[in-house]
C-alpha cells in the first residue's frame, strides 16, 4: 500500500505525535508499505532516526506567520518560499517563538482550518504541486485534526482518501480566545465531513471528539498508539534477590517539563512522602522535554525542593535522547506523569510499562483505559498531590507488588501496545478504506 503521512514538526521540542508518526512510517516500511513522511511547518525533533529525511519541509512555519501577517507574503516566488523552508533557519525561529502560547494563535489556526479559503492557500498549492509528482499513494493521512483545512483540496487533485488520526487537539483549541475558540471548533466541525474517517488513540478520546464534532460513531476508529520496543527489556526484570543490594527507590517523571503534564503536582507528592518519612531514601528524577516556555517552572520547582531540603534527592534530566530516555526509565521503582488536562493517550506510560515500571496515574481522560488495558499499575482516585502520594507510597512499601505490576505492564505492551501492532490494526483500517473507495468508483 501506498500511504502519505502529513506530520507538523515541533520545532526544537520532543513531540510524542512526531516520535508516534514517525515510528509508524518505519514499521510500515519495514512491511514492506510505500510510506512518504512530509513534515510540516518544522523540523521534526526525534530520538530515532527521521522518516522524513529528505522531504522538504512545507508550510513553513515562517511563512506561515508572514502569510497570517500580511497579503505580501500570500505569492512569493520559489526561491524566497525555499529560503523560508530552510531546516536552520525553521530551527533557529523555533527557538526565537518557543514561548509562544496557544491563546497567541488563534486567527493563523483559524486560517489553516480554511484550507484553501485561508491566508495560507499558497502554501496548500505548493504542497499539492509537489505531491503530484510524487507516485500515486491510497491513503492520505493527517497527523491530527488542526491539519483538515488540508483535506478537501488534497482529496480532490490527488483522488485519495483521507484518514485523520486523533491526537488531543481539544485542550490546543479550548486554551484559544474567544472569539477565535468557538470559531475554530465550527470550522472544524465542519470540515470534518471532509475525512473518510478518525483515527482515536482511546476509546475515551473517540468517545469525546465524536460528540464534539458532531461525527456518526462509525466514523471514528479506535487503534491505540504504540511505540518502538528495540532496547526495552524482552524478558521478566529478576528481582533482587539480597535486600541490601536493591538500589534506592525512585519515582520518576518523563514528559513535557510543564504544569500541563502535572509535574509540580507531583513534585508536591514527592515532598509529601519524603515528610511522611515511611520511604526516606525515595529519589526523584525527572526526564523529558524541556524547552525555554518550560525553564520558568524547573526553577520555580528547584527553589520549592530546596526549601524543603530535598536538592540533593532529585535529579533533573532534560532532552534525553532514546537510549538516555530507556537508562532513565529502567532505573525508576514507580512512574507518574499525573497530566490532569485530559490526555487523549500518554505515550509515557507506555513507555515507562515496556522498562517494567508500574505507573500510577490520576483517575482522568484515557489513563483508566491504560491501566485497565495493561494491569500495569494504579490508578490515583483524584489528581491531586495527597491522593497521588498516597497511591506511590502503597506501591513503593510493598515491592513485590509493584514488581509484578510492573512485569504485567511490560507483558501487555509487547503484546498489545508495539508499533507494529499499532501498523497491523491501521492497515486493516486503510485496507477497507481502499476497498470501499473502489467499489464507489466501480458504481
């Protein structure tokens, strides 16, 4: 099969859609599937080697917010359009715009829902030009659903259908001012008719955005996402057989470096267990992306751990790259990324299942369906810091326990949760697709 997969990159910043797309385009590759990566607005920020390597770069995110700015912009020539889409230089403006926040974009998102209407219908051009040069592809995919201004022209000049994957666009869209918030969920709603189907990576998440769209159910399909396991353990952890030589236990963190994916609650849990005194050797390490938006907070948590005394039991880790980030996974005895925004997956947890840790996660958006899904931790009735502590300390006072939810976890994610079983379950998907849109044109 012939697939096309339209990835936004994120500039200097680990993306978990960047590193699920871009994991997918490898697996199906190695099926033996014609897959072409096109990245979009930035570079993608990997730590696997890019998929994308060799496709230019288009919507250039530079040209994007000079087209937004001004008409003068909305038909320059190849070689300023080129210019604009040069990797350094995309690199070296994300830098620059790192701190822009979503409640900043509303009228560009607004203009990229608009496709070809929207001040960036140039750059929709270029795109199209390009693609038809390109072999004949059965599937157009779009890595989440800000990209279906895309989808009418796309669908029509290339005479592909179109597949969008679902990826947590409601909390991006809800964070917009009005009036541009409740414009963009119309917009998309509508244009939504315009997908052949969603791709949802949990029930929980289909379940939300079907209503929110307005979508019949049959159009939303649930594949939940799934990761690389070269490097992560293939066979049960053995447990430390001599008390004396168990390494001193750690709770560990790997997102984002932000409030949204809950790391000053559970900076707050940690404290609160160190206090309580029942674990007192616990340590603290905290992985992940950490960009300039992000420095703000680490400090601000630096200075609360060091009033609390407890600078020497954390460790700070940013920007690990996937052997650094599978070391640091593998060392952890529990893992929480208590995100209390409305998750529309976690690939963190994942990730942190298939290096035997069990995780513990709040009672929120797709976390309940993982645990369940997996067994391979807890679930923390609410996502505040007591209610998180409480769950953590009951894992790290009774080890064999958690051994074995973490052991179920590691289990479950090879079995359910790799990139190819993620491939498998999506080329079923595309196949049927394929099948319905020849007995369309045969009628």
């Amino acid at each position: 099969m012939n697939i096309i997969q339209l990835t936004p990159g994120a500039g200097a910043m680990f993306c978990g859609n960047c590193l699920r797309d871009n994991a997918l385009v490898r697996s199906l590759r190695a099926m033996g599937h014609d897959v072409l990566m096109v990245p979009l607005y930035l570079p993608l920020t990997l730590d696997e080697p890019d998929e994308s390597a060799g496709t230019p770069i288009f919507f250039s995110g530079i040209s994007v917010y000079l087209e937004q700015k001004s008409a003068l912009f909305r038909n320059t020539p190849r070689w300023l359009n080129n210019l604009l889409a040069s990797p350094r230089l995309l690199r070296w403006a994300a830098g620059r715009a790192a701190k822009t926040r979503a409640a900043d974009l509303g009228g560009i998102t607004f203009s990229m829902l608009e496709g070809e209407l929207g001040n960036q219908a140039h750059e929709l051009d270029l795109l199209i030009n390009w693609l038809k040069t390109q072999p004949r592809h059965d599937v157009v995919c779009l890595s989440n659903a800000l990209l279906i201004g895309l989808a009418r022209r796309l669908k029509n000049e290339l005479g592909a259908p179109i597949v969008c994957t679902l990826q947590g666009e409601d909390s991006f869209l809800d964070s917009l001012p009005e009036p541009h918030r409740s414009e963009c969920w119309e917009l998309l709603s509508q244009r939504a008719k315009e997908v052949d189907f969603f791709i949802a990576p949990s029930r929980y998440f289909g379940d939300l955005m079907q209503k929110r769209l307005a979508l019949a159910p049959e159009r939303v399909r649930v594949v939940y996402n799934g990761i690389n396991l070269d490097g992560y353990p293939d066979q049960p952890i053995p447990a430390a057989t001599d008390a004396s030589a168990r390494p001193s236990p750690a709770l560990g963190f790997f997102a984002r470096m932000c409030r949204e994916k809950g790391l000053d609650t559970l900076v707050d849990a940690f404290i609160q267990i160190r206090q309580r005194g029942r674990v007192a050797a616990l340590r603290l390490q905290v992985g992940g992306s950490c960009g300039p938006a992000d420095q703000p907070l680490v400090e601000s948590l630096r200075e609360k751990l060091a009033h609390a005394g407890l600078s020497d039991a954390v460790e700070f880790c940013p920007n690990l790259d996937r052997a650094g980030k599978i070391a640091f996974l593998r060392q952890l005895s529990v893992f929480s990324v208590p995100a209390g925004y409305g998750e529309a997956f976690g690939l963190y947890v994942i990730e942190a299942m298939a290096a035997g840790v069990p995780v513990v996660q709040p009672n929120v958006a797709a976390f309940p369906e993982l645990i369940e899904a997996t067994g391979g931790g807890l679930i923390s009735d609410n996502a505040d810091a007591q209610s998180l502590a409480e769950q953590i300390e009951k894992l790290l006072l009774e080890p064999e326990r958690a051994r074995s939810l973490g052991e179920r976890g590691r289990q479950s994610v090879h079995e359910k949760f790799s990139v190819e079983a993620m491939s498998r379950a999506l080329l079923l998907e595309f196949d049927a697709l394929s099948t319905e849109t020849v007995k369309m044109v045969d009628r």
